[in-house]
C-alpha cells in the first residue's frame, strides 16, 4: 500500500539531492530546451510514464493504464515505476541524459527546481482543450501555476497533514477524544500525557513528531511566516522553528511523547508505534494502510493551532503530473494528463489510498463509492480533505530551487536535538544555515 516510506515523510538523503541537482543543471546546459507542442497529433503512438511507490501502488496504477489504453487502442503505454528514493536518483540520471519519460511525477518540493531548469513542458503551450480543466474551479488551476504563472504541471492528488487518534484505545484508557475545530497545541499535549498516566507502564500518550514537514510547515504558517516567501527566500526566523522543537522536547520530558531513542527513530512509522501509542503525527494518505495495521478504530483529526493563529494558515500538500519538454508527443501525452485528472477509472483502479483526486467530480464519486462498500477508511479519507478545504488556505510559493535538502535537514536537526544533545539553537542555526546555503548555490 501507499505508506509514509514511499511518499514524502521518508528523507532525501544527501547524495540523491547533490545528484539531482547537478544532473538537473547539467541537462539544463546540454540544451534541452521545451518542445512546443504540436497541432493536431493522432491518437497514435507510444508514451513512456514514470512514477513512484511499493508494490500494491504499482499494479493499482498499471491497471489504471490498462484503462487508457482501451479507451485510446492506438496508444501504447510504457510504464517506469519506482520506489520513492530510486525514483528520484533515476529521474535526474534520464534528465542529465536526455531521456525522460514523457509523462511522470514530480513531488510538490521539486516542481519549481525542475521547471527552473527547463525540463517540463508549460501545458499552455497545448491546444486548448487537449486538457480538460471545465471540472475544476479556475482559481484551482491557477494555484498550481509557478514561476511567473506558467503551468508547468497538474495537481492529481491532495494531502492533508493531519494527527491520528486510536479512539477505542484513548477511550480504554479514559481519556476524552478532542473537538479539533478549536483544539491547540497545548491540548494535544494534554491529552498525550493523560494517556500516558493512565496506560503506565511502557506505553506513551504519542509517537515523536517534530521533523514532520508537513506539520513544520503549517507551524510556521500558524505563526504567519512561511517555510519559503514569494521570493523563493527564507519565509521564518529561527525563534519559530526552535519553539516547535522546544515544544516537543517538554513533551518528551513530562511523558507525553515516546522518545525516538525508544522508537528507534525521529520519523517512526505507525506499525513500529502502534501498540505502544495512542497518538500519531500523520498524512491522510497514510490513514488507510495504519487502519489495516491496527485492530482498533483509528480516527484523524486536523491539526491543533496556537493561540491566535495567522489566517488562512492550513494548506495541502500536492502531488504532480508533468510533461518533459522533450516529450515525443506533446498532445498525446497531453491526452493521458487529461485522462489521469478526469477519468472516473482512476476512482476504480486506484481508489484514494495515494491521496483523494484534485478533481472534486472524482472526489463526489469516490466518496459514493466508499458509502456503497462500507468503506470506512476511505470516507475518512475523503471527508477529513473536504472539511480541510473549508478553511481559509492563503496562497504560498513553491519550494524554490536548491530547497530539496530542506526535509533531510529537519530531519537532521531533530535527531542532533532529541538524540544527540545538541542544543536547540545551535541546531535550528545549522538548519538554516544550510538550507541558506543551497538556495545561494541554485541561484
């Protein structure tokens, strides 16, 4: 299934960054140039998509393929999946060699490195309506728009951040399920170290959750800063982000949440916590393979605030779908983009366990279609984006060129604090300093 290993939570190591970024570069001055599209390409030919995820996310969107190609019997289709890493080392290797797939995916923290370097076709360059926008709201399309508003991608999918609850096992232990329409922080820690108390033993209230980077991410905003500016510049100072560390060390010494030391690691994932927890710092797209690994009801909850927070502070993590600027058939690969967002066969053959569909046509039937077979996750899934959509979200910029190493340095920072003693400061100074340092190289 679709799990925190093989989307976003797990780090970019250090070598795959450095070898993107420079195989990225070295493309960009070999002369790979975008490709206009082309006028009035047949329904012929052959396309090669590049995606990631384990075994199970694979044969479910290899099924889903099979579904264009009857519906489109002159195209042939070669799929190039991999797991998350791999695919990442693989897509800037095929870059540097000019041989990228004609349609792939391209992570929300990679997009503008990748558009910066001239490797994605601006699908405004295709005829109009090869892709079929009519379903979705025009301020929705043009919120994936970057870089001086071109649209160098389609958002097929919608994470929400979130934190999960085992309600039967905090209802066990007498402790009450929160409301998050108007929960905090604080709260959270409350009723993590309530569990604790009452579970005794070697049980925890929560799992370690502070190099999330979804959850930094809306910290900061919360506070009305920004992981980022407009600018593609440092959007925070260093005192935010050292009280979001600073808050989840108190957790740690009054109980409330399992040192990583115990779980082996900063970033835990649920089966290794679950029988030891009741409280967990996830992704929606993660929500329907943990309710597999437990024997309890596990419920999500949008994220706690603090007091006082900035507007329109929530926002959704987007996976993408681009063209390469060398795609051999710009409008036939245009054809499979609008297959991909619009077609009800994705609701069939792939369901939501990757993250509902941008599409709200496709989200209606999904949640239908989840209400038919019972399927409680599933609609948890989907209403917990619905209810997220709801919310003022104000608008951020992309992760800017020589920002990729931003999530394996929070991961970084909260293993030298938690871990390895460093001070907070001199932790959180680190952080910054480094990630200042590779958006000075990208520029």
């Amino acid at each position: 299934m679709f799990s925190t290993s093989s989307l976003l939570a797990r780090p970019i190591n250090r070598r795959s960054v450095l070898a993107g970024s420079a195989l990225l570069t070295l493309m960009a001055a070999t002369g790979c140039v975008p490709k206009q599209a082309s006028s009035g390409s047949s329904a012929t030919g052959n396309l090669r998509f590049s995606f990631w995820g384990p075994t199970q996310v694979q044969a479910n969107y290899t099924n889903f393929v099979k579904t264009f190609e009857q519906s489109n019997s002159g195209i042939k289709m070669s799929l190039e999946p991999a797991e998350y890493a791999a695919y990442l080392d693989r897509m800037a290797t095929q870059a540097a060699a000019k041989r990228l797939p004609d349609v792939f995916w391209v992570p929300e923290s990679q997009i503008a490195t990748y558009a910066s370097q001239n490797v994605l076709l601006d699908l405004d360059s295709l005829d109009k309506g090869t892709v079929d926008y009519s379903q979705f709201s025009p301020g929705q399309v043009d919120s994936w728009r970057i870089l001086g508003g071109k649209q160098y991608s389609v958002v097929f999918n919608q994470i929400t951040p979130v934190i999960q609850l085992n309600k039967d096992a905090l209802a066990d232990a007498g402790v009450d399920t929160p409301n998050d329409e108007d929960w905090h922080w604080d709260d959270l820690g409350s009723i993590a170290r309530d569990y604790t108390k009452a579970k005794g033993g070697d049980s925890f209230g929560m799992s370690y959750g502070a190099t999330g980077q979804l959850h930094t991410t809306q910290w900061l905003r919360q506070h009305g800063a920004e992981l980022f500016d407009k600018d593609g510049k440092l959007g925070f100072d260093a005192a935010v982000l050292g009280d979001w560390f600073a808050m989840w060390e108190g957790w740690i010494k009054d109980g409330a949440v399992m040192p990583a030391a115990i779980s082996g690691s900063v970033q835990p994932l649920f089966p290794e916590v679950a029988a030891r927890t009741a409280i967990y710092a996830g992704q929606s797209n993660q929500f329907t393979d943990n309710q597999v690994a437990s024997k309890q009801e596990l419920v999500m909850h949008l994220l706690p605030t603090i007091q006082g927070a900035a507007e329109g502070h929530s926002f959704l993590w987007y996976n993408r779908l681009c063209i390469s600027a060398t795609a051999t058939d710009p409008a036939l690969a245009g054809r499979f983009v609008d297959f991909f967002i619009n077609s009800p066969a994705v609701i069939d053959t792939v369901g939501v366990v990757t993250g509902p569909p941008s599409n709200p046509k496709l989200r209606e039937q999904a949640l239908a279609k989840a209400v038919q077979a019972k399927s409680t996750s599933d609609q948890k899934v989907l209403e917990i984006l619905e209810r997220d959509l709801k919310r003022p979200m104000r608008s951020r910029g992309a992760n800017p060129p020589g920002s990729l190493g931003w999530a394996s340095l929070l991961r970084r920072a909260g293993e030298n604090i938690t871990t390895g003693g460093v001070p907070i400061d001199q932790a959180v100074k680190s952080l910054m300093t480094d990630l200042q340092r590779g958006l000075d190289a990208a520029r």
